[in-house]
C-alpha cells in the first residue's frame, strides 16, 4: 500500500489546532448528527481523538472507538486522553479496510476529513457501514 495519501504522524499538532474549531466544528457536526442517546459510536480515522473527545462530552453512557491505522496515533490518544473520557474513548488499531469489532454495533459511524486520504474508499465505507447497526444488514 502506497502510504502517500496518509497523514504525517509527525505533524500531530495540526490535529489539534483551535483553529480547526472555525471550519470543522464538533458542536455545529453534533448538532446535525441529533444523537440524543447512544451507546455506541465509531470515528474512523480518529487520528489524535479530536472529535471523539468532543463527542465524549455530549452524551452520557456512551462508548466511542477511536479507530486509526497510525500506531502512532493510538499511543498519542492512549497518553493523553484526559481522565474524564479515560473510560469513554477507547483507541482501536485498525486496517483502513479493517476494523476489528463487531457487526452492527455502532449508531453512529463518522469520518471527518478523512476520505482523501485512502487509497481504498469503497472498501473503507463499505466496512464503516458493516459497522453501523442500522445498515449492517446491506451491503
């Protein structure tokens, strides 16, 4: 796989940028998403847990897999989750057309600017839907 398209682990800190709150807003994404309860959500392509931290806080009960094929990625969201959302997020390796957990248990599967960077998008998506517990059943 040509790794080309992939984000540069070494320039971590763009993902956390406040700036990013002016064009990708968790708040503004939330509000559209009408997640008034839910158990289960999935972020792929979390890179360093930027949404799922936000999400985190939006909702109660919740568990959110924070997947990413950069090892890199999840040692970064493993050190520096904050504790509030230590039992919230869980970071996931994962292949980009490979996520390893179930069927059908997510109600919600997002990826944020994420598209661009896979070198197999249907396949990706397809995988995402196999996730979701409303479309697991399709193909």
């Amino acid at each position: 796989m040509n790794d080309s398209r992939k984000f540069d682990p070494k320039k971590l800190a763009k993902l956390n940028d406040p700036k990013r709150l002016e064009y990708l807003n968790p708040d503004v994404i939330w509000e559209e998403v009408s997640l008034a309860t839910a158990g289960t959500l999935i972020d792929i392509g979390a890179g360093t847990g930027f949404f799922a931290m936000a999400f985190s806080k939006k909702i109660k009960n919740v568990k959110i897999y924070a997947c990413d094929v950069s090892e890199e990625m999840i040692a970064w969201m493993n050190e520096n989750i904050p504790a509030d959302s230590k039992d919230t997020v869980i970071p996931i390796k994962m292949e980009e057309i490979s996520v390893p957990l179930p069927d059908g248990i997510a109600d919600l599967v997002y990826m944020i600017n994420l598209h661009h960077e896979l070198e197999q998008p249907l396949k990706t998506l397809k995988e995402a839907r196999r996730r979701d517990r409303f479309n697991s059943g399709g193909s």
